[in-house]
C-alpha cells in the first residue's frame, strides 16, 4: 500500500501522458486524516470499474467516476491493505479483467543497488512474479527504462492498446522509471512513449535493454524469458580455458548468417537450420570457431548488422532468442568455438533507437564533431559518460554469459581512438593535451577488456583495428588496452598487394611478403581475409589472382598455404574456401553449385582449406609459438629474382617444420635449402598435389638432408620445387 498522499497530480497531466509520480495518486492509499482507505484509478478507456478483492473474489464495490477517466473509490472503514482486480468495463464494448499495476508501490518506489556491469539484470523488462501468498502468485513484467531528462515514461503495448496514457512509469532520483505491470506474458509487444523535458511528445522508442525485437515495420520490442532455455554445452565452457589459450589453434570461419546459404524458396535459414547446417560444415572444415557478423538487431538489413538498434537482441529475422542459444549450444557440442562481432562505436539515427532517446543526447555525444560519423552517417556515443561506460561493458557480458559467447571481435576500434578518424582539418577538436587520441574511447576500452577477462578469463577479445596504434593487445598494466587479439591488417594488405601481381613482377614487390615478420610479434596477431576484402569492387581472392584459370588457381593455393604457415591465428571469410569468383552478395548466398563437379578447381580449394585446417590444429609447430619470436625463422628471405620465400616453424618442445613457397610458375630443380636438422624431411603438404588440383610436380616424398652448408644451417634439402606453389617438410620422427 502506498504512503498518505503527499502530491496530487492535475487531471490534465494525466490526460496528455505527463505524470511523472502515479504512485502518489494512484493505487491503494490511506484516506484523507488517515482514516480508511481509498483507490484511485486512471483509465481513460473504461465507462466503468468494479473493485474485486484477490483471490476471495469479493466484490469491494463500484469505482465512482469523478471525472472523464478518473476513478475513486472510498473505503472508510478498512484499515488493513489487500490485493484486488480491476473488473473494467470498456467505451468500445466488452469487459477486461485485470491487477491494478498501482498497488505493487515496492517494485517501483524502492531503488536497489545497481551492478554497473550487468544493468541487463535490473533494466529491460523482466518477467517478474509477485509473491501474494504461498498458494497465489500475481504474474507479469517489471519495467525499467533509464531516461533522466524526460518529463514523463509510459509503456505502451498490446496489453493498453498502445495508448501512452494508461500505464505512466514512475520516475527516481537515480533517472530510472519502474513499473510493474501484471498480466503481461511473454511474447507481448512493447514500447517506450516518453515526452522531453519540455513536454514534447517523443516517436515511440523500442527498449535500449530488450532482448527479443520485432522486424520492420512495427519495430517494437518483445517480452522475452531469458531463463526457459536449458544449456547442454556444460563441457565445452568447463575446457574453454583449454582451448583458447594463446599456444592453441584458432581458426576461424566468418559468417553473415543471412547469406551463407538460403532456403530453395530464398528465405533465411534460421538459428536451428544454421545449426543443423552450418555447424555439420565447420566441423566438416575443421575449423575451430565460427565468427558471426553483427548478430544485434539491425533494421536495415544490408548494413551487414554494423548499424545496430538493440544491442542486447538477437536479430528476429533467423528467429528467437532461444533459436539463437540452441545455435551457439550446438557449436560448443561439436567442439566449435563462437566469436560475435560487437559494434559499440556507433548507432545509426533511426527514431526508435537510441538517438536523442529522451529528447536529450543521452547516448550519443551533444557535440556533432565527436557525435556524428561522417563515413557512416551515424551517431557515436559519448564514451565519457558513466552511463554509456555502463550500457556498453554490461552489454558485452551480457552475450558473454547470457549466449555463452566465446570472443567478441570489436568493430571499428580504430574509428573510436581517433578524434580526427575520417576528418579532415577544422572538423575536430583535440583533447586536452593537444593530441588526436579521443581519452574516453581509451578508458572505455581498457575497462571494456579489464572487465571481461576479470569476469571471463578463457573468453578472447579481438580489436579491428587498421592503424599502427601501439600495445591493442597488450595488457594493461603494460599501458596496453588489453585485447587478446588484433587484427593484422598489415600483412593483410601487403600479401594481397604482392600475389596480385603477375609472377614476372613479384621479384619487385618481394619485401611485401618478408615485412609482416619485422613486427609479427609486437601484437597478439591474428591473420584476417574478412568480408570487407569481398566487397566494393574489391572482387575475391580468387578473382585476384594472376594469369590463367591453372594458375589463377594454383596462385589462391599457394597464398592460402602461406596464411596458414605464417605466425599468427587465422581468420577466412565465407566463400574463400571454394575459391568463389563473385564478391560476396548479401541479398543472395554462396556459390554452392561451383562443388557441383568434384573434380574442380574449386572443390580442390576446399579439400586444400580442410587440410591446412587440420594440419594447422595438428602440428604444434603451427600454432603453439604463434605470438612468440622463437616460433619462427626465415631461411630463405632474399631470393627476390626467383621469388621463393622459405622458412622454419618451431613448437615449444623444439620441434620444427620447413615451409617452402615458390610463387612463379616455374619449376625450380635442385633448389637447395638449409635446414635445421639432418635428417630425412617427410613431405607433409604440396599444394600442387592433384587431389587439390594442381599439376603433382614434387620429386620425391621424403628427401634426405645433406651435409652442406646453407643458408646459416650446416645442412641443406636438395628439392625440386613445383610452380606457384607452398610445400611443408618435417623431420622423419620429429
């Protein structure tokens, strides 16, 4: 029951929405000098209201109308509070039954202590359960919705006809409004209507915390259980630590879920097609993890999920919450690890978002030099302030340990440490040092990292970043911003600028290849062909390539093999794997039918990308030293006339490899290289193999090393090596 009344709002406010303390009106209260009891109703809707007491069913008398949906009822004689339902009887016609939602004062008046980093528990709308009694409880959903600058809060839904003068939130000094509101079940539409702090009406905006949303045109957000779906990957999260460990292989396939494969009718595939499908084929692959594309609700679709609105929901358009659990579930029982990509650089401008939610810039900075992103047309948000901090780390843990999410790969971390990032003169301000680093993007990263691995030490985070920003994965105490991983796009850029060009020429470009090692170990590196080398006229790996349709081929084959064999985890866009000669389409799927002939270039592409995957998780002289100087040593780095590139991997146990690339096509006889060990070398991967679709030009499947001098080893391999091709060598019981 609530307290005496102590502020008596005018009708008129209750008319247009602008209520900001129904709890001091509204409900059950004491009477007037204390005696008795009186309730108050605000229904505009209804003609009439009769008061039934719960559960006994008594009928406590009918509500006087004091004026046009303003409803009174004086009870001088009880002293005791109690519970009851509203009988309503509606203008339209009919009857609805129902909780006065202004009775349960405690849900509301009573500010909790927040966890900063898990506002998810406390904001959104939970599913809540009211307590009557050990035989009745009263069922619905709790509301919170931070808005400290608004006038006044109300949700609007299926269950008030959407009509934004019914169920007034209450406002608390914290900038939160509450409300608890029975009867509402999951699966009900929902939205916020919110007037500034001018009375203004704002466009109804969807829930920053919900967790389910609506596709266009309604937009709305959903009441979701989060706590239905039952886990069954209990063994995947207690070896996590295991498998992602810096000396483990990661290698991991990027996917837009959208658009890997579509149904025969053009639909998506949903979250359990992708895990009865997708999942089957990773495991096939033999990759280790599935990195997903922005599954966060988007409503524009051909953003790729990079302009996100709902930022705790799974995009609706594969399914539900659970769907997308049951996805994740299924991956960690075949052993696959799930990395999401996470936007928190940005949101786009839709009304019902984020932008200007209470009518102020609450999210976003004030400032359009620092608030508006001129590349994307969007709004960035205010990293400085506390609440933003907060919205963003919980929202990260929030996929962490609601979806059981295995790393998350940070999007466009590059845009967020710059203050003049694609600005030119004038259009930026520096901070208060002079510099062009944006202070609070810094803070917020460090404490994004600082708090995820406190909470999750076997989770990994990956920085997109592009610039030469130093220490992105190192930790903090080393002034570093804590990341696990970055993003290589260097070697990125320099491989694919020198495999593009024609073979006579590559002699030119030979240190485009040999520069990624001068500072393969300054970052935690992982080596990426992601989607954006897809797109934008860019073509495909396939379609970079040089000379014929043999050597384009043969070329792909050879760059990809020296990805796998260089230092650093490893990252392949969708398609790549069967040498796709079309940029990727969002609006369509792979090229599926190319593994139609099994005989094909683009099958050998795939067998070739099965097998370095499995060679890669195999041999620890692959990855156990990735992000370690020790775990790599050229051989052969200056031979630019023939371009022939060789070079050792050691695991951590001293044992080693010999990797070998011959990028022209031309067959190199008695080529001699140094070796560590004199011993007999086992040829363990020709890329010119036939089974992928090369020519078979290897002269020998073991080779005796010789005892001569070469190349700084006192031993050498005297070998034969195929055109545009990588071979790998390994000692005979190494």
């Amino acid at each position: 029951m609530n307290t005496a009344v102590t502020f008596v709002p005018s009708i008129s406010r209750l008319k247009r929405a602008l209520c900001a303390c129904p709890f001091d009106w509204l409900g059950l209260h004491v009477g007037s000098g204390g005696k008795g009891l009186v309730i108050r109703v605000w229904r505009p809707d209804a003609a009439a209201i009769k008061v039934i007491e719960y559960p006994t069913e008594k009928n406590i008398g009918v509500m006087k109308s004091t004026e046009a949906g303003v409803f009174e009822l004086l009870l001088p004689r009880r002293r005791k509070c109690f519970t009851y339902q509203l009988q309503l009887t509606l203008h339209q016609g009919g009857q609805l039954r129902l909780f006065d939602p202004y009775q349960f004062g405690e849900y509301v008046l009573k500010q909790s202590d927040l966890d900063n980093t898990a506002l998810y528990q406390h904001l959104g709308a939970h599913l809540h359960v009211h307590q009557f009694n050990s035989k009745h409880n009263i069922s619905g959903v709790l509301f919170r919705v931070y808005a400290p600058n608004a006038a006044s809060v109300s949700v609007v839904g299926d269950f008030n006809a959407w009509d934004g003068r019914i169920s007034p939130l209450a406002s608390a000094d914290d900038g939160i409004w509450r409300l608890f509101v029975p009867g509402i079940k999951e699966g009900m539409l929902y939205k916020y209507e919110l007037h500034d702090s001018q009375g203004r009406l704002l466009e109804l905006k969807a829930d920053p915390f919900g967790e389910y949303a609506e596709q266009w045109p309604g937009l709305a957000s959903i009441v979701y259980n989060r706590a239905r779906y039952q886990w069954r990957d209990s063994q995947w999260l207690e070896t996590r630590k295991d498998k992602q460990g810096y000396d483990q292989p990661i290698t991991a396939y990027e996917v837009h879920a959208g658009s890997w494969r579509r149904k025969p009718n053009g639909d998506f595939l949903t979250y359990r097609d992708l895990a009865h499908q997708l999942v089957p084929y990773l495991k096939k692959m033999a990759f280790t993890h599935v990195e997903l594309m922005p599954i966060s609700e988007h409503p524009l679709y051909d953003s790729w999920g990079y302009q996100p609105i709902g930022m705790f929901a799974p995009t609706s358009r594969y399914g539900t919450p659970d769907d997308f659990k049951y996805f994740v579930d299924c991956c960690h029982q075949q052993g696959i690890g799930v990395i999401m990509d996470w936007v928190p650089a940005h949101f786009p401008e839709d009304s019902h978002g984020l932008a200007l939610f209470d009518g102020t810039p609450l999210y976003e900075y004030a400032d359009a030099q620092r608030g508006w992103h001129p590349d994307w047309q969007t709004h960035i948000y205010d990293f400085g302030k506390p609440w933003v901090g907060d919205f963003l780390v919980s929202n990260a843990l929030y996929w962490l340990e609601e979806f059981h999410i295995d790393g998350l790969r940070v999007d466009a971390v590059a845009s967020m440490l710059y203050l003049d990032y694609s600005r030119n003169h004038g259009e930026w301000e520096p901070n208060i040092y002079g510099g062009n680093e944006n202070l609070e993007a810094i803070a917020l990263l460090r404490r994004f990292n600082e708090t995820v691995y406190a909470r999750h030490p076997d989770v990994i985070t990956f920085a997109e970043e592009s610039t030469s920003w130093p220490g992105v994965s190192r930790p903090l105490y080393d002034n570093g911003l804590g990341f696990g991983y970055k993003w290589n796009m260097g070697w990125m850029h320099d491989s694919l600028n020198y495999i593009k060009n024609d073979p006579v020429y590559r002699k030119y470009h030979h240190d485009q290849m040999t520069f990624s090692t001068i500072y393969a170990w300054s970052e935690n590196f992982i080596l990426s062909l992601s989607h954006d080398e897809m797109v934008y006229g860019k073509g495909t790996l396939l379609s970079r390539m040089p000379g014929d349709h043999w050597q384009r081929f043969a070329n792909l084959r050879a760059y990809l093999a020296f990805m796998y064999t260089h230092p650093g985890k490893k990252l392949l866009f969708m398609g790549a794997e069967i040498g796709s000669p079309n940029e990727w389409n969002h609006k369509g799927e792979l090229d599926w039918t190319l593994l139609d002939n099994k005989k094909s270039q683009h099958t050998g592409i795939q067998i070739l990308v099965r097998t370095l995957n499995k060679l890669y998780r195999e041999m620890p002289e692959l990855h156990e030293l990735d992000t370690k100087k020790e775990g790599f040593q050229w051989l052969v780095s200056d031979d630019s006339e023939q371009s022939v590139f060789a070079f050792t991997r050691y695991a951590s146990d001293g044992h080693h490899i010999v990797v070998i690339n011959n990028l022209t096509a031309v067959v190199r006889h008695n080529y001699c290289i140094g070796v560590p060990s004199l011993k007999k070398y086992i040829n363990v991967l020709n890329t010119d193999d036939t089974r992928f679709g090369g020519s078979g030009m290897l002269r020998g499947e073991k080779i005796q090393a010789e005892s001569m001098p070469m190349h700084s080893q006192k031993q050498c391999l005297r070998l034969t090596l195929p055109p545009l091709a990588t071979v790998i060598f390994k000692p005979k019981n190494a």
